[in-house]
C-alpha cells in the first residue's frame, strides 16, 4: 500500500494560527527543551552521572531516561522519556575549539 501525499497549505495555517495568537512570533524557531523531566523545577537531575545519552537527527545530545511515571489522581502508571537537550551540535564544536562556557551540562 502506497503512502498518498497529504495536501496542506502551510501558508493558510500559519495565518490562522496568527490570527488565533497575536502575540506569539512563528517565524523564530521553537527553544531547545532543555528541563529534566525526572525533577521538579529548581532541582538537578538525579540520574546525571548515569542518564543514557543518544544524538537525534538534529545532531543534538540528548538524555533519554526511561522512568516511571504515576499519575496521583488516576493511579496510572505510564513509561516516560526524559527527552532533554543536554547539548547542541554548535556547542560541542565550541567545546572541542576550547570556547565552551561552562553551564550546559
């Protein structure tokens, strides 16, 4: 089975989007996602020394930590990923040049 291509007019989109939130500016591209999602704001990453480190298609480093998740009001539990950036491509190439500002990881 062939997949069909979807038709969609992002032009169209994008103008009811800026119709819909004035405020918001879609032509600067979105911030890295950089918290840790094992602990609540203000806090370091437990699992730091040991986090599982991968590098997506973005060339980007990233932690993905598997947790378990428990939903207090429904009891649920789920499987999570922690999915934080730890760096950039551009900051490792920093890094390795010797320009690395400390604070990143």
């Amino acid at each position: 089975m062939a997949i069909e291509p979807i038709n969609i007019n992002l032009d169209k989109l994008k103008a009811k989007l800026k119709e819909r939130y004035p405020d918001y500016d879609f032509d600067k591209p979105v911030q890295l996602d950089r918290k840790c999602k094992l602990v609540p704001e203000g806090r370091s990453c437990p699992k730091k020394q040991d986090r599982p480190i991968v590098i997506d298609n973005n060339k980007n480093e990233m932690c993905v930590y598997l947790f378990k998740h428990l939903d207090e009001k429904s009891q649920i539990k789920s499987d999570r990923r922690c999915y934080a950036i730890v760096t950039t491509e551009e900051e490792r190439t920093k890094y390795e040049q010797g320009t690395w500002y400390e604070g990143n990881r």
